[in-house]
C-alpha cells in the first residue's frame, strides 16, 4: 500500500472514529463509545438536549394526557444522562 493511500486510510479513520454500542433494559438506554469522559459540563448539556428531544415528541403528549403536566415535568426530569 502506497504511503498517500495510508494516510488517507488513517484520515478516514479518525474522520469516523470507532462506533458506539447501545441497548435498552429494565434500567433504561445504555450507549457506550470509546473515548474520554465527558465534563459535567457536557453531561448536562446531554441531559438538556434528550429532555428537549423527549418534550419535543409524540412520548410528551402521551405522557401529559396520561399524567397531567405537573407530573409529566417531574418525570422528564428523571430523564437524565448518566456517566459510569
């Protein structure tokens, strides 16, 4: 392999990165992904985003007609990310 096709073989790479791996059970979503841990900062900054993405959907309306508002809110926030 020529030393061009190498290094854009190597630039892909870590263009893509590796993949992530995820699932679900009784405990919730799990995603893993190599790579450093994120700051609080950024962990909180996840959670913000998915509670925003959860209040932008069809579960939102669902879970306010099942619950009410009040305690549709009080769930969306134990929608949180979690960093082990």
């Amino acid at each position: 392999m020529g030393k061009n096709r190498k290094n854009k073989e190597r630039r892909k790479k870590s263009r893509f990165g590796l993949p992530g791996f995820s699932w679900q059970d009784g405990e919730g979503f799990h995603f893993l992904r190599p790579g450093r841990r994120p700051s609080p900062e950024q962990v909180e900054e996840m959670t913000r985003q998915y509670q925003e993405k959860i209040r932008n959907s069809p579960l939102w309306d669902q879970m306010v007609n099942n619950f009410g508002k009040e305690k549709a809110e009080e769930l969306l926030k134990e929608c949180r990310v979690k960093i082990d």
